[in-house]
C-alpha cells in the first residue's frame, strides 16, 4: 500500500507552493556589524529572500524530490501546477540575479538547472592561424618530443 498524499488536489499544492514562496521571501538573518562612529558592535534583524526551487519546497513541505516527482509531476491532474512551479522557479532564479540578491558569479551555476549555458565569445586570437614555428611546436609537444 502507497503512502497518502501530502496535498490531495491540485489548488491546495497550489495554496502550499504559494505558502513557501512566501516563506522564501521573508527569511530574518541576524546581522552583525562593528560601528565605528560608536566604537561597538551593533546587531540587526533583516529580513532577506532565498531563491524558490522545487527541491526547497520538498524539503519545506516533508516531502523527498523523488516523492513528489513520482506523486505529482506524473499525474496529469497536477501537471499544470507542477509546471508553473518549474517556471516560477526559473523566473526567481532569474529575477535575483538581474536584481542583485543573488551573486552574478553564481549565473552559470543557477542558470545552468534550468537549461541556460554560458556563452563563450571568440577572441580575434582565438580565430587566427598559427604561424609555422607556433604549428611546429604545438605538434612537437603532442609527439612527446619536448
């Protein structure tokens, strides 16, 4: 015998996804800074935003991935609510780098999840030819000779 389902109908995964992107959005971090103008240490609570991803919800809701994948994402009833959590994931990600919240370096490695890639721009070196001493010496060294 299967396990229940953790949300019976489509609208009340719906009420949950809504609920953790809510949850996602109001994160309180403890800060710590040193004020100079006041020679001590002052603290404060702020409030900051976490990227929504499939995989935080599962762990938000008590759910394995593969549970939900296998559960949810399969059943052609949830299939519209699965897919705009997909794209409301990406649309996040994408949001918090073009705002800043998330670091650019990070682009490739978010970014890369929801099947976007780095693009790699050619460089005039990169396109011309090797004059014959370079050719020579790059062949040498693919012999084993140097």
């Amino acid at each position: 015998m299967s396990r229940p389902r953790t949300f019976k109908t489509p609208k009340s995964l719906a009420y949950a996804w809504e609920n953790y992107k809510a949850w996602c959005d109001n994160q309180t971090v403890l800060t710590h800074d040193f004020s100079a103008k006041n020679s001590e240490f002052v603290s404060a609570e702020l409030r900051r935003s976490v990227t929504c991803t499939i995989e935080g919800f599962c762990v938000w809701a008590g759910l394995s991935r593969s549970a939900f994948y296998d559960t949810y994402a399969s059943d052609p009833r949830f299939s519209d609510i699965v897919t705009r959590m997909r794209e409301e994931s990406e649309v996040d990600a994408r949001h918090k780098f073009e705002l800043g919240v998330i670091d650019p370096k990070l682009a490739a490695l978010w970014m890369g999840r929801h099947g976007y890639g780095a693009k790699q721009e050619s460089t005039l070196a990169d396109q011309r030819e090797d004059d014959p001493i370079t050719r020579s010496l790059k062949e040498a060294q693919e012999n084993g000779i140097i």
